[in-house]
C-alpha cells in the first residue's frame, strides 16, 4: 500500500464540478484581481469566524506581516511569540525590524506557555503572536489577559487551526486581530498561495485593506506604506467552494484523528487536545524516539511522514544576532528531536490508517 500524506488530488476530485464551474466563472470575466468572488469569500469568513471583518491577502506571511504593519510594529519594538513554529511568525517580525523574543511551549499542547510569557515583557513590548500549532489553539485567555495587563495587541497566528475553537468561539476570533494561510495543504486550502485577517476593529481592518494595495486609499493616492497583498480572484473562487463543505471536511479529519487516537492508545503517542478546545488537525502529530530510523522503515512501507519542526527557531542561523543559544528553551528543544507528523487529510480511510497504524506498532 502507498499512503498520499496530504491527498489534495482526491479531495479535488470530490468538488470538482464545483470548483471548475466556479474558476471558468472567473475565466469568462477575466477579472483576476480583486473580482466579486474576493468580496463574496471575505464575507463568508467573517459569518464563519464571527468576526466583523475578514481581510484576503496573497499568503498567510502576508497577512502576518500586514497586521504587524498596522500596529505601526517598528524597528527595535519587541514581539513576543513561540520559537516552536515555522518560521514566519517570527519572520515577519524580523522583516519590520522588529525583535521575536521567544517563550518556550507547554509540553503537551506544543502551544506557547502562557506562565511564561510576563517575564520576557520589557518597555519595548508592542505584541504577542501565539501559534495555534497543528489545529489547536493556545490558552488564549490567559494570554489576552496578560495583554490587558500590559496593554499589548495579540494576534493570533491561526494559520494552522482555522475552524477549531476555543470555549466555543472559533479561531481567528479570539485576540484583536487573528491570521490564516490557505496554503493547499491546510484544511481550507486553495491552489496556491493565500491567507486572511480577521478583527473586529474597524481602524484596523481598514488599514489592513488600504495596505494590501500599497497603501492606497484611492487608485494612485498612497496614505500608507504597504505591499502587493491581494487574493487573486482565482483562488477566492477555489475557496468559495471548498468553504461551504468545511464543516464536512472538518468532522472527517476529527474522525481520523480519532480513529488514530483509538489505534495507537496505550503507546502515550497520541496527541493531546485540551478539553475546552477542539482542533482543526492541521498534522497528526506524534513524539517518538529513534525517529529517523522510524520514518525511513515507514517510508520503505510507502508511509510518508514529515518533521513539524527539526528546529526551533532560536537556534536557526538566521536568528543568530538574536543571542540565543542551546538550552535555551528546552522543551522547544526536546519536542523537536521526537516530533513527527503522519498522513492527515479527511480522504485517509480506515485501511490506510490501519495499514500505518500497524506498521508503527510493529516498529514501537
């Protein structure tokens, strides 16, 4: 048996007259840019998320950055976030000149600790970013009252957790602004690259709207600085689509965690999610040792699996002037040596979870 990881072939195969309907739409209009379908999805998401505002842009880096951007995050503020993610979040704090001071996880939601947080902030604190890594939020009440606190801006960096929520509010509506990414592996992916911002502050989102087109407040008339951010038509059709069995395709990636959870129970592998919280099962994610040696044996059974992350960012090159060093943040450090992501996407059946699941308690 072969195992496709993420299977985006298949799961385009069960909207496809949908999805070719809704992109020859497009097609036939020839508006590319900032066409109706744009209007129409950031709407659908705001009404999904239950937030007033829903902002596309051309990535989920990009909608970090924006919203960076429009709480005038400049050079020498200090950003604090997770060094357990990819590495945009802290990314895009670098890129405005702008410091990621780093918080080590929880161990067991891999979530940024929020009993860790008010230490590492100084007069130049401006924002948190929690990650809601592999679907799950972090404990966003915690940290939205240590931002009252300190009076600091939290942005929600969704991009892996869309549609999960958190004491029954979704991601994306649980700080002042929240963003995803639409990357096609996501659970609400399009066919290239995409994101969105969500907030309800009317300031804000305007802002954020203005800068995804360079700034402009009117063709050629620039209030701010900004960036080429836009959504192209194209993939907002995709996602008008995809949107509307959302619901579906989460409740069968839940069904495959779950079906996951009971096959691997009493190996203290499966991953935890917290009883207030649901997940959105960006990865399957599981610790084990001699992971190497695991992942080439499964890969030799045509099991692919991938490393959601090999290394914190603290200790990444790029991040060197920033002094950190090994040790640092152990349980980032720990966490990064055991992780491993197996096969998760809603089309995975119960053979082929099977057929992985045996495999690995063969090896274990």
């Amino acid at each position: 048996m072969t195992i496709d990881f993420a299977n985006l072939q298949k799961h385009y195969l069960l909207y496809k007259d949908e999805i070719d309907t809704a992109v020859h739409a497009v097609l036939d209009k020839c508006n590319f840019i900032m066409g109706e379908e744009v209007a129409q999805l950031e709407s659908a998401l705001a009404a999904y998320v239950g937030v007033k505002h829903a902002i596309t842009c051309s990535s989920g880096t990009d909608a970090l950055q924006l919203s960076l951007m429009s709480i005038d995050i400049a050079p020498g503020d200090e950003v604090i976030t997770t060094p357990f993610t990819f590495i945009a979040t802290a990314e895009m704090i670098a890129h405005l000149g702008a410091v990621p001071v780093f918080v080590d996880i929880d161990e067991a939601t891999y979530n940024i600790d929020p009993s860790k947080i008010e230490d590492k902030i100084t007069a130049k604190t401006k924002a948190i970013i929690p990650v809601s890594l592999y679907g799950q939020t972090a404990d966003m009440d915690a940290i939205n009252a240590i931002a009252a606190k300190h009076r600091l801006i939290v942005i929600e960096d969704a991009a892996q957790s869309f549609g999960a929520t958190y004491k029954g509010n979704k991601s994306c509506a649980l700080s002042d602004i929240g963003c995803t990414s639409f990357f096609p592996a996501k659970p609400l992916g399009c066919f290239g690259d995409g994101g969105a911002i969500f907030t309800d502050n009317d300031v804000l989102a305007e802002k954020m709207r203005s800068m995804r087109v360079h700034g402009q407040s009117k063709r050629y008339h620039h209030r701010y600085i900004g960036i080429g951010g836009r959504l192209d038509t194209i993939q907002a059709a995709v996602l008008n689509v995809k949107l509307k069995h959302y619901q579906k395709d989460l409740a069968l990636r839940e069904e495959v965690a779950q079906t996951y959870n009971l096959m691997l129970s009493g190996k203290r592998l499966i991953p935890f999610i917290a009883p207030e919280r649901t997940s959105a099962y960006a990865q399957y994610s599981i610790r084990v040792q001699e992971r190497d040696a695991l992942q080439e044996t499964l890969k030799n059974h045509g099991i692919p699996t991938a490393v959601h992350y090999p290394m914190p960012l603290h200790l990444q090159e790029c991040f060197t002037y920033l002094g950190y060093k090994q040790g640092d943040f152990p349980i980032s450090e720990t966490v990064a040596k055991e992780i491993m992501s197996l096969p998760m996407n809603p089309c995975l059946t119960y053979d082929e979870i099977n057929y992985i699941v045996s495999n690995i308690n063969r090896l274990l």
